[in-house]
C-alpha cells in the first residue's frame, strides 16, 4: 500500500510551487501548465490542458515523497 507524505510540485515556466494538502484539493500553477490534486489521500498531477497548451513532462520538477507499506 502507497502512503503519500507531500504531495507538491513546482512549474518550471512559471516557478510557482504548488502543494495539495488534502483529498479533492485541486491546484494549479500560475500560468496553468500543471496542476495537482489528491492531498496524502491520492496523487493526480497533469500538465497541457487549458492555459498549458504546450507544456509538456519536462515543465515540472516533483517534490512528492511517499513511502510503500506492507499490509
């Protein structure tokens, strides 16, 4: 099982770092190339939609840390 511990990233275009603190909190850089969701509970993160157009993987830098735990 997947336990998140952080779950935050920064926007190399527009340098903001973003962090999602709780499940359904949904945020997005400045210049909205990235976004993040999920909080400790999940991860989502996605890059390219909306303001984004154009980014691509390389745009963000993960500072998410998260640890495997056996049931």
């Amino acid at each position: 099982m997947k336990k998140v511990l952080v779950n935050k990233v920064r926007c190399k275009k527009c340098d903001d770092v973003i962090e999602s603190t709780h499940s359904y909190d949904f945020k997005r850089c400045s210049c909205g190339a990235i976004f993040l969701d999920g909080g400790t509970d999940y991860q989502r993160f996605g890059w390219g939609m909306d303001r984004g157009e154009g980014a691509e993987l390389e745009d963000y830098i993960d500072f998410s840390y998260s640890v495997y735990e056996d049931n």
